[in-house]
C-alpha cells in the first residue's frame, strides 16, 4: 500500500489550516508567486532598454536582460513549489532539486547554448530554460499531493505571506547594504578587503538554512497539533546542531584567519581583524537563529519583519558611524553587532511570547570542546616545519578530527546521536 505524504499544516490565521487543506493552500500560494512575479517580470521586461542603456552603459546586454525578464516569475513559482516540498516534509526531494538537478540542468544548458549562440546571450537562455524544466518537475510532484484544491484562500495566505515577503526583502537588503555604504563611505581597497572576508564568514549561515529548511515545517506542525513540550525539543535539538558546527568552523577560521586570508594574496591579510570580527558575529547570530523560524511559524510573522527592520536600521546606522574611521573593520563591526544582537532579542522574544528557550549545558559544551580542539591543532603544529599552506591544512584536520571524537563522546546528545547512526545506516 502506498503510504501518504505527512502534510504541514499551515498556519494563517484562527483557526489553522488543516491538512486536508494543504493542497488548496499550495495551489493559492502558487497563484500569487505566479501573479507577483509576472508583475515583477513585466515590469523588468519594459525597463530593460533603460537598464542597459542607462544603468549598465552597455546596449548589447538589451536582449540579455529582455531574456532573463520572464525567468522572474517562472523563479517564484519554481521557489514557492520548494517551499511546499518542505512543507510536506518532502525536505530530500527540495534538497535534490535545489542543489542538484538544477544547478547541473544551469550548467549544461548555459554551456551548451553559450557554444551554439555566442557567449553570454547563450547563457541566459540556458539559465532560462533551466528555470522552466526545474519548475515544471517540481510542480508536478507538489499537485500530486492529495487533498482538497478547493476554495483557494488568497485572502489569508496575503496576510499571512506578505509580512514574510518584506522579511526576506529587508534581509535581502541587509546582505548587501553594507557592501554599498562601504563603497560610498570608504575606498574601493576597503570594499575588496570586506568583500574577501564575508565570503569566508558568511557561509556559516548556510548551516542555519539546512537546519531551519528541516525545521520550519515541524515547528509549524508541532504548533497547531498544541505539542508545546515535543517542540521546545525540537527548538532545543536545532540550536544545538547548529552550535555543534558553527561554533568550531567559526572558532577554526576566526583564529586562521590570517594563513586563510593569505591564500587569496598578503595583501588581504589586512582583512584579518574584520574577518574575526565577522566569525564572532556570525556564529552568536546563527546560535539564535532558530527563534526566527520559531516566530513564524507561530503567527508571530509580523514581529519577525519588524525584527529585520529593526535589524536593517540598526546595521545602517552602525555603518554610518563606523565605517568612515575604521573602514572594512567597521563595516565588520557593525553588521556583527546589529546582527548579534536582534537575534538575541528573537531568542528572548520566543522566551516571553511562548515560554520556551533554546539552550542547554550540552550546547555550551560545544564551546570548550571547540577550545580544546583548537589548542590540541596548534601543538601538534608547532613542532613541525611546514610551508603555512601544508601547516593550515595539517592544523584543520587535526582541529576538526579532535572536535568530532570529543564531541562524539560528551557533546552530542541521545538524539542527535541516534539521527546520526540512522543517517549511516541509510547511506550504507
């Protein structure tokens, strides 16, 4: 007998959306990306002329752009189906689609169709056509979920998207406001120094995606089922796996960071004290970062966007008071504080609204295991003369190897412990 998808049950509003329901809401959320994002790529298709005249300096790039236009939309559905996956716990379905068929569909059409049409008017068809087969399999898996398609419920699913949709906009915007304000506050050596060392740091917050990609859904569901104490448990399991690998990865590159930084050339060793100062942030924000999906998922969506306002704001007036003076630290500076410190208030906010925080002895462990990981790496360096490339690679595997014995042994829970061994099993 074939078993039934679980379904998440979908909060928008009292009372919630059941499962059965699930399919309708699916259907109404794909209707409104297919609507905003054929607003946005109408839009994008007329300024097209402008932008290549104006904005690039470069009129070639007007057929580009007038090609890239309708991806648009076929992008907002391709990510709302994504989404659905997630939502009925298809979570290895999204990942494959995501991370494999379409980056490798990307590559091969880009390459093939940039030979056949002469450089990168190629590669946006290529680009486009990936959008288009991707899109079309993963709706295709999503409508064959069962349950009722009808009434569609647009009404609710705007008032409960659109607080999330100037979320992700102001998040958007953060990732990359302070790059701008450094361009214009400070000089163009600054904004390559920065630019080097956020894409060492920021990586770390794809480990709060992957965590936060599995964990939505199941807060959304443990929510409306009224399952308070089984989800304080899953809150608590999610910051401690996140913990678990970004604490030693941003331990590991906060304290190389200056070996690390020479691999792209010495004079990016200047960016030595902003890339620790990033590491330091990243790892504090990404260690609350559960609480953001916490607040969504429980109807708080509207706290959550004044959240990253409140975040955006903060980070601009850091910047504007920091980067002047200390250039590349400065911006450093202010995006690890703002960020630091409105995650933790999201922590402290999930602690007042639904009595529940995530943190626990076995997390804090996490630190000093990190610690003696990292003390053990540099011994078993010191004795031995390497080139700082061999030395580098030597003290990361040593640190790492040590980390995931100790934490094995005292840092990992019952049940992180079992999902790993389950993890083995199915990969064996």
């Amino acid at each position: 007998m074939k078993r039934k998808p679980r379904l998440l049950s979908i909060r928008f509003d009292a009372p919630s959306t059941a499962p059965a329901e699930a399919p309708a809401a699916i259907r109404t959320a794909l209707a409104v990306a297919a609507g905003g994002g054929l607003a946005i790529g109408s839009l994008a298709w007329i300024l097209a002329p402008v932008a290549a005249d104006t904005v690039f300096g470069e009129p070639a790039l007007r057929r580009v752009l007038l090609i890239l236009a309708p991806s648009i939309p076929i992008a907002a559905v391709f990510a709302t189906a994504l989404g659905a996956l997630q939502g009925s716990f298809r979570v290895a379905h999204r990942a494959t689609l995501e991370w494999i068929v379409f980056p490798l569909l990307t590559l091969a059409l880009a390459v093939g169709f940039s030979i056949s049409r002469d450089g990168i008017e190629g590669v946006a068809i290529g680009y486009l056509v990936a959008w288009i087969a991707s899109s079309v399999v993963t709706i295709a898996i999503v409508l064959r979920i069962e349950g009722a398609t009808r009434p569609l419920m647009f009404r609710r699913m705007l008032t409960f998207s659109l607080p999330l949709m100037f979320s992700l906009l102001t998040g958007y915007l953060l990732f990359h406001i302070d790059v701008l304000m450094l361009g214009g506050l400070s000089s163009v050596r600054e904004v390559g120094l920065y630019g080097v060392a956020t894409r060492l740091a920021l990586p770390l917050f794809l480990v709060l995606d992957s965590v936060g990609r599995a964990f939505t859904p199941l807060a959304a569901h443990l929510y409306v089922e009224g399952r308070a104490r089984r989800l304080a448990i899953v809150y608590g399991a999610a910051t401690e796996w996140i913990m678990a690998i970004n604490v030693p990865a941003g331990l590991f590159i906060g304290l190389n960071a200056e070996p690390i930084l020479a691999l792209f050339g010495l004079e990016f060793v200047a960016a030595t004290a902003a890339l620790r100062v990033l590491c330091l942030g990243v790892v504090l924000a990404t260690a609350c970062g559960a609480a953001a999906p916490m607040l969504t998922m429980t109807r708080w969506q509207r706290l959550e966007m004044v959240d990253n306002l409140l975040l955006l704001v903060l980070n601009v007036i850091l910047n504007l008071a920091l980067v002047p003076r200390f250039g590349a630290l400065g911006a450093a500076l202010a995006t690890a504080s703002s960020a630091g410190s409105v995650y933790a208030l999201k922590v402290l906010q999930v602690r007042w609204l639904l009595s529940m925080q995530p943190f626990r002895s076995r997390q804090a462990a996490a630190i000093g295991l990190a610690l003696v990981a990292a003390a053990t790496a540099w011994l078993s360096t010191r004795p031995v003369a390497l080139s700082p490339t061999s030395e580098l690679a030597l003290r990361g595997v040593v640190f790492f190897a040590t980390y995931g014995a100790l934490w094995w042994r005292w840092g990992c829970s019952d049940t992180s412990r079992e999902v790993l061994r389950s993890m083995g099993r199915r990969l064996t």
